[in-house]
DNA sequence: CGGAATTGCTTGCGATGACAACTATTGTAG
DNA sequence: CTACAATAGTTGTCATCGCAAGCAATTCCG
C-alpha cells in the first residue's frame, strides 16, 4: 500500500485527439469485449479464464504442458495457475501429470472431457468474437490491427524480459 | 457453477489466419498492457482501478459524480464501486457527498489532494501508453485503430442496451 | 393519497488471483 | 562430493470484485 519511491517529473507529450481517441475506444472496447466474451462461454460452466486453459492446452502436442510455461503464456502467477487448474481439475476437464524428466515439474494434461467441452463450445466463442470484433471492421482495418498489435505485443515481450 | 443451458451447435465460420492473427494479438497485448501500466502509477500507491476513478472524476464538472454512473463507465458492479470507494476515501483522494437533489444518491467527488495526486501521475501514465501503445504504431495504423474500435465499441453498446 | 415497484447504495458471502514463505528437485561451484 | 543457488509447484494470507439480500429514498399508478 506504501507508495514507492516516485520518478521525477518529466515533460511528457500528451495524446492528441486522434491519438486519445484511440486508446480511449481501446481501452472501452477491450473492458465491454472481456464482459460479452464470458456470455458466449459461461452456459457450458466455463469462465474465459477457463477456456484459454483448454485452448493453450489443445493446442500443444499431446495436450500437455508444463505448469509453468502454461502460467507464462496465460500472464498468470504460479498460485494463480495452481488454483485454477483445482477448479478443471475438479470438473474433470484437466489432470496433473508428474514429468519423468523433471520431478518438480507437473503437466497440465487436457482430458478427453476437456477436449470434448472445448470442442462444443469453441464455436460459440469464435461466432462472439466474429459479432462484437471482428465482423465490425474492414478487412483492411483487420488487417491493419493485425500488424499494429504484433508490433506493440513484441514491444511488450521486449520490455518484459528487460525487466527479467 | 451449474452450466447454464447450453445452446445447440451451430455451424460457425472459423477465423481465416490474418483474423486468427489480429484477435491473437489483440488479446496478448491487452493482457500484456493491463500489466505493464500498473508500473506506471503504482509508485504513486494507485492501482490502474484507482487511477480511472481519479480521471473520470476529473473529467466531470465540480469533479463529482454519481456513484452508479461512474459504476457504468467503468463498468464495475455497485458493490465493486463501493468498496473500491472505500480505498480512496481511506486514501483521502476522494470523498463521498450525499445528494441534495436525491438522498439515494451518494456524490464521489474528487479531493484537492486526490487532484493533485492525478496531476503527479498522469504524464507518467501517459509515457506508458505512448512507449507501449502510441509510439508502436504509424500514425496511420493509429487512425485506423480509433476508428475500428469506434465501431466496435458502439456495437459492444448496442448489444449491452439490448440485453438490458 | 397510498401501497407497490424501482432505483441507489451497502453488506455478507464466495470465487479469483497476487505475494511471500515453504518444500522438493535440479543445477552449479568449489 | 558437498554446499549454495535456482527452479517448480503448493499453501497461507490478503485484496478485489460479483451476486444476492437488505435498507432507504423515490417514482409510478390506481
């Protein structure tokens, strides 16, 4: 709760209006896209949280991965994954596996339950991202969102591991 | 925990690869982003929660606001607003006033020092989404970014106003 | 006018997730 | 080979937030 320590001040450019307007509309869309998106997910038990779960997992040969990995690629801390594999776990949807090669490490393994719900429920996603997203723009916006974000995700990744 | 009743399957038209691509990246860099601005007020003892509490507050005439509208704009639950009301007021940014015009309505107004704070904080907050956002993309990519999400944010509306 | 529905906010409770501390395993020096 | 450091995961504790319930004030109608 104690602040930190705060940097100087520094004579920073402002956002112009299209620049403001931007990030202004990114940042409603993206809180508004966050609540629909559960909608679109919630009548099969799941949260979004939930389901990108089950699609990193799928998407990974033999459905498995390590706790940790799966933790990095979800921005989740360590506890936090932990706690929600407990909730799949329970639903029967993911197991924990030991690794043979690294006894500290546990799998994430996506059960045939899991890959079946996943199944049933990834085109009502996609048909929730189509509606509020993608199908709202042109496909030159789309495709000039596509390149916009990929330089700003690897602007991010680059900070990040600055960071370390 | 119950799932709801799930719908019947539809026959859904999946994501072509620059769609795949632009709402993968979408998402990455929002969860990226989401992590990196609260660096960027944290040193002043503000969560990014906080912090749109202090700027829509700030954008208001005398900087006061109902409690349920700015509940909408940040599209918090009442009781959400309330508590994080509660650290703000403990933090002596911001204050509570009860309403002439209607004794249900409580005020969040904006304190002197809640304002200065915001004035501490913001050209930092704004370097933020310059480094990472902003100055990512050309000026046309930004343009187009405004009004993509203008369209999509409207949609994102519309559909909220229709579940109602 | 007066009771019923509505609105605005708060509180109890449960779910989620972060941080720090802890255990267990692996890697690295000396 | 042994100590020390680093890594992987879990657990305790705490903060945040949503839902349902509750209370107070207002509005709607008959």
């Amino acid at each position: 709760m104690a602040p930190e320590r705060r940097p100087a001040t520094t004579a920073s450019r402002w956002l112009d209006p299209v620049e403001a307007t931007a990030w202004r509309n990114f940042i409603d869309s993206t809180n508004a896209l966050q609540h629909v998106l559960e909608e679109d997910v919630s009548p099969f038990g799941l949260t979004m949280g939930d389901y990108e779960v089950l699609v990193r997992l799928s998407e990974r040969p033999e459905r498995r991965q390590r706790m940790c990995d799966l933790a990095g690629e979800l921005r989740l801390s360590p506890s936090g994954l932990t706690r929600r594999l407990d909730g799949l776990v329970r639903s029967g949807l993911v197991s924990r596996e030991p690794s043979n090669d690294d006894r500290r490490v546990m799998l994430a393994v996506l059960t045939d339950a899991g890959y079946d719900l996943l199944v049933e429920a990834a085109p009502h996603h996609v048909d929730g991202v189509r509606k509020h997203f993608i199908d709202r723009m042109t496909p030159a916006e789309v495709a000039a969102l596509a390149t916009a974000f990929e330089k700003i995700r690897r602007g991010l990744i680059e900070h990040q591991e600055q960071q370390q």
